[in-house]
C-alpha cells in the first residue's frame, strides 16, 4: 500500500492546503477555519478531521501515541496508530512524555505536556453554538459579532433548572478574551488543561471542514458566573489498579450485583504509576485485594 | 480484575477475518466475478459511481463486491480512492444534446423531433417475479437493429425558441468543486447541483417526493429525460485545443415548472435541472425538482419553510457517507463522556433529594 500513496497516506498538495489552515487557526485562536476536508479511508465520526490533521503534522522523525477516552488500547485508537504505522512508518509510543505528537478523542493526557509536543483533537462539532442555533450562516454572524449571549442564556437557565450548569462535557471555553470554542467532548475535567499549555493544541473537525487551533500558553477561559464558578468534576474515589486519587476515572460494572470498581482512563497514566510501584484496591498484593 | 477494554487488536484482527469470511459466504458456492457484477448489476454500479463521484464500472464492481453488497459502503470504499486521485482539471462543458441515445423521452408532448425512445426501462414491465432466471436458464436475446442517425436536440430548446422558457442562467467559466474546497453558503448553483448529484439517492428522492405534497411546490413536468453515452472534451494546454478524452453514460432530467412573471414580465416556464453519473433516472428526476424547489429566492417565490428549500439544511445532510458515519460514530466508545455525565445527574439528584428532605 505504502508505494500507491504519499508519506502519511494525504499527497502533498493536500497536506500543504491543510497546513495552511493549521498556520490561519494559529494565527486566531479559537476561530474556527474552514478546509477543504478530504475524504479518509475511515468513516466519519471516526476521527476524519484529527487523522488529516495529524497526516499534515507528521514527519518521519515523529514519534506517534493515538488515544481515544484517554485509552492507547482502544480498538479505534489501535485503529488509526496502524494507519499510521502502514502508511506513514512513523514510531509510535504508548507513554505521553516520549510521544511528538499525540491524537486524542474525548481526553487530555494526565501527565503534563511539554513545548515541541503537538496534541490533536478528532471533533465532531466544532460549533460551541451548533445546538443553540443550527445554522452555519447564523453562527458564523454570531461569532464575528462577539454575540454571545444565547450561550450565558442557556448557561444561566441550566442552572435555574437544574441548580448547575448542566453541561458535563465539551464544556465551552473562551479563548483569549474573544473567540467561544467547543474543546471537543473531554470531559470538563480536562479543562483546565487547555489553557496555558505549551504544547500546540490542534482540532480537527473532518465532516463538518473545519480546523481551529491553541497555540502554546493561551488563555483559555470556562464560562462561568461569579456565584456558579466552573468546577472540574470526577468520580469521588480512587483509581483501583494504581490508587490515583487526581486522575478521570472510569467507571466499570463487575457484575450484576451493583459491584463496581474504577480505574485511570487514562491507560499509560495508570501503567506508569503501577510500574512505579503504586498499587489500588484491585491490584494483585494492593491494599485490600 | 478489569480487563473490559484489553485486546483491541486481537479483536480487530479477529473481526477482519470473519468479516472476509462472511463477504465470501459459502465457499461451495461459485465466487461472484468483477465482470459479473459489473455485467448484471449494472444500476447497483451506476449508483456507486454517481454517489461515489468516480466514472469506473470496474472499481465500483470492486467496491459492491468487497462491501458485500452494502452500497453505501461500496460508495465510501470509492470516495477513500477518488479524494487520493489528482485533480487535472475540469473538462470542457459537455454536449448533452449530442448524447448518443439509449433511451430519451418527454412527458410534455407527445411527439418531439428525435422521437420518443423507451429504451431499457422497467417503466411498464409488470413486476412478478420472474422464476425462470431462478433456473439458470439463459435470458433470450433482444433482437437488434441498426441505430437511426436522428437529431435529438433538447426538447426544453424546442419551448425556449418561443421564449415559453426562462433563459438558462450564466455558470461559472470553471466550476466550483465541494470536494476540493470547504462549502460555503450561500452556495451558486452550480455547487448545489455538485452536492445534490453525489447526494444520496433515497434522501433526494425523499426531499422531492415531500415537494410533490406540498412541502414546498415544485409543480413539475419532466420535459425531457435521457440517458446515454456523451463524449467528454478537455482542453490541452500544450495544444492549445480540445480533445476527445472518453465518453461517459449519463442520465439527464430537464423539468418543466410553474410559471414565473407578472404584469410587466410576461409569464415564463421555469427549470429543474438533475444530471447524474450512469443510468439513474430516480435520481435524476429528484435531482431536477429539488434544485428547483432551492430556487425559490432567485425566482422571487416564497419561503414557506418546507425543508426542499432550505439550502443549509439541504446540503448538510445530503451527502450519505458524511450522515453515515456520524450516526455510526455513537457505536464507538463514549465512556468518558458518559462518566461525566453519570457524576453529573448523581450530583444533581442527590441537591434534589437534599431539597426534598430539607422541606419535610
């Protein structure tokens, strides 16, 4: 296969067509750049936008790690590693700290990033307003106008119904006092992360064409208000392979009694502290297996 | 201990082989040939290729056979191989009216000059199934003649010369092409036509059938349709002059529709347009009656609302591969997602019974 194609499976006009998107998304962060998204040889939903992104990132000397719900070992995250393996012939890596460049769906790594290290968002809808006002032509009006109002308003009722903000994923950020961004649907734990981060944080929305961006150390803000303030949630216990008490747990259905146990989502996390010696509940010779 | 998610790629593997276990069926069955289906599933191909947006009947024979049938994945399987293609440029506009046809005909008079030509159709066979093709026996052959040498010009020509017609609107010199850039909106006609000619058959079907009652009116009356094959014409830059690089099959819908005008402007007939890849009379006839019911605000008719006329919602959603995988996507795993979801409604649930008690 890797004769018929170019290097990372996109021929090079293509690639230099979606670097320049890349460069525009910088250059405004937050703003959402249409491209000429290309069709890939896996579905849409799959991770299209982040994978042609990702292609027009990569260089033989990148060392690749591809996660999905923070997981290396998922079969769509298996999936497009090997893609990149058969097309590309780049290295790849399950740990964060040794990967160049990381394409994530739903997470942001534990471990902390670094300058030099690109992170790539797969997005379904890039639009933070697509469900307030599902026309395209609207939105764009309301995000050249700063018209952000509808967004505070739906905040604002989420909490006169509910007594909070009902909003556990894809919490909407505002990036650098001006642009309203969907962060892809990470959980709003992860948000905090976004803002002031040095590696370069790349999304890329395939079906819906459009690519924005984070360069390093931007501010990215959670809309919030003062008496309501964005909180960052996670299950209330600790990881029962690894003991982690500060990392996204997943929760997991032992049987059909309602036993349940949790563990890391976030895989090299949890593989690395157990290395280290950490042990949880669960773990063989744990605490109290 | 968990070991829920472990052996994603022994899964994977696993699931490829029994899925090209399951595409070949039983074995003591003969493999079905490229030849064969391209010979005697020719409209399943001529699908393929329109939606697919790629004129090869042998890939796209291909692609129905490795999707198992599954055209729409047939059509994913050639759009992945097409966007890999270079795109050299566009051709020379093509002469429908030289089309060398196979089957042509008008509902709006009943004689036209060319004549009426039915041609392969299944317009008037009476659908019972035929039980002999079960037996294997060999179809007779049609007998044949010599095709005639008549001009067939458009029959919509025929109505324009009398000024009945609206003029055919100036396109582009070049046109525009959604595969190579982003869609924008409000889109020329020229892109709708694009998008709605890749478009997935059953959902354009479905959007013209809603303007026929009444979602939107298109009122129309199929002027002309013909299918067969036309020469397509590129220019060489190097030889500074066109030449004859192939011919491709296409089906072409012109429709007739309600009046434009008013007491200045005398009344005029308006169009549809529908051209579509491969012999797809379905698809072109819906084709024709959406791209005029999105012509309501060049035309200066009304908005009611009816979803045919709503060019966003239109072109978002016509396009089968882009629908599909989305709405395949919620298979994927979600977990995270969900987990925060799960302490969310715990949280709030658990401020509601607080309330609650604190009440009593």
């Amino acid at each position: 296969m890797t004769e018929a194609y170019s290097f990372a499976y996109l021929d090079e006009s293509t690639k230099r067509m979606i670097r320049r998107t890349l460069l525009k998304a910088l250059a405004v962060p937050g703003y959402q750049v249409p491209f000429a998204s290309r069709e890939m040889p896996m579905p849409y939903g799959w991770g299209t936008g982040g994978v042609q992104v990702t292609a027009a990132c990569l260089v033989p000397e990148d060392v690749l790690k591809v996660i999905d719900q923070g997981a290396d070992d998922t079969t769509n995250a298996v999936s497009i590693r090997r893609f990149f393996q058969r097309t590309a012939g780049v290295a790849v890596t399950e740990h964060t700290t040794e990967a160049s460049l990381i394409q994530t769906r739903h997470r942001i790594p534990e471990a902390p990033l670094k300058e030099g290290q690109i992170l790539i968002y797969q997005v379904p809808i890039p639009e933070p307003l697509r469900f307030l006002e599902p026309r395209e032509s609207e939105t764009r009006k309301m995000h050249a106008l700063e018209e952000y109002g509808l967004m505070h308003v739906k905040l604002y009722e989420d909490i006169a119904r509910h007594g909070a903000i009902a909003t556990s994923y894809g919490y909407p950020v505002k990036v650098e006092g001006r642009y309203v961004m969907d962060p892809s649907p990470i959980p709003k734990f992860d948000n905090p992360k976004l803002s002031g981060n040095p590696a370069i944080q790349l999304f890329g929305a395939g079906r819906e064409s459009r690519i924005h961006a984070l360069p390093p150390y931007t501010r990215v803000v959670n809309l919030d208000f003062e008496d309501h303030p964005f909180e960052p949630t996670k299950a209330d216990a600790a990881c029962d392979l690894c003991g982690a008490t500060t990392s996204y747990l997943d929760e997991v259905i032992m049987d059909d009694a309602g036993g349940r146990m949790f563990c890391c989502s976030d895989t090299d996390f949890c593989a690395t502290r157990r290395a280290a010696g950490h042990a949880g509940r669960l773990a063989p010779g744990g605490e109290a297996a | 201990m968990y070991v829920a998610t472990k052996g994603g790629e022994r899964a994977i593997d696993a699931a490829h082989g029994w899925l090209a276990a399951e595409r070949r069926g039983d074995p003591g069955v003969a493999e079905l040939s490229i030849a064969q289906i391209r010979e005697q599933m020719a409209l399943a191909v001529n699908r393929v290729m329109a939606e697919g947006s790629l004129y090869d009947r042998d890939l796209a024979a291909l692609a129905i056979k490795q999707a198992r049938g599954d055209l729409i994945e047939a059509v994913f399987l050639i759009r992945a191989y097409r966007t890999t293609l270079p795109r050299f440029g566009a051709s020379m506009p093509m002469e429908t009216g030289a089309m060398q046809i196979t089957r042509r005909i008008s509902a709006t008079f009943k004689d036209v000059p060319g004549g009426q030509v039915l041609g392969p159709t299944f317009d008037y066979t009476h659908r019972l199934l035929d039980f002999a093709l079960m037996a294997e026996g060999e179809a007779p052959l049609a007998p044949r003649a010599p095709a005639e040498e008549v001009p067939a010009p458009h029959v919509l020509g025929l109505l324009d010369r009398d000024g009945l017609m609206e003029p055919v609107p100036e396109g582009a010199a070049v046109p525009p092409d959604l595969t190579r850039a982003p869609l924008e909106l409000p889109a020329s006609r020229a892109l709708r036509l694009q998008a709605l000619a890749r478009g997935d058959e059953g959902f354009v079907l479905g959007l013209a059938y809603s303007t026929q009652r009444g979602y939107g009116r298109t009122h129309a009356f199929v002027g002309e349709l013909r299918i067969g094959m036309v020469a397509v014409e590129m220019e060489i830059p190097e030889l500074g002059f066109a030449v004859e690089i192939g011919d491709v099959e296409l089906t072409e819908c012109e429709t007739v529709n309600q009046f434009i005008g008013s007491k200045t402007e005398p009344a005029q007939f308006t169009r549809g347009y529908g051209l579509v890849l491969g012999q797809s009379e379905r698809k072109a006839i819906s084709m024709s009656l959406v791209d005029r019911a999105l012509r309501w605000e060049e035309l200066g008719e009304e908005n009611t609302g009816a979803p045919a006329q709503d060019e966003e919602f239109v072109l978002a959603h016509c396009d089968n591969i882009q629908a599909t995988g989305f709405l395949e996507h919620i298979k994927l795993p979600h977990y995270v997602d969900f987990q925060s979801e799960l302490e969310l409604i715990r949280k709030l649930r658990r401020g509601a019974t607080a309330m609650n008690e604190a009440e009593e």
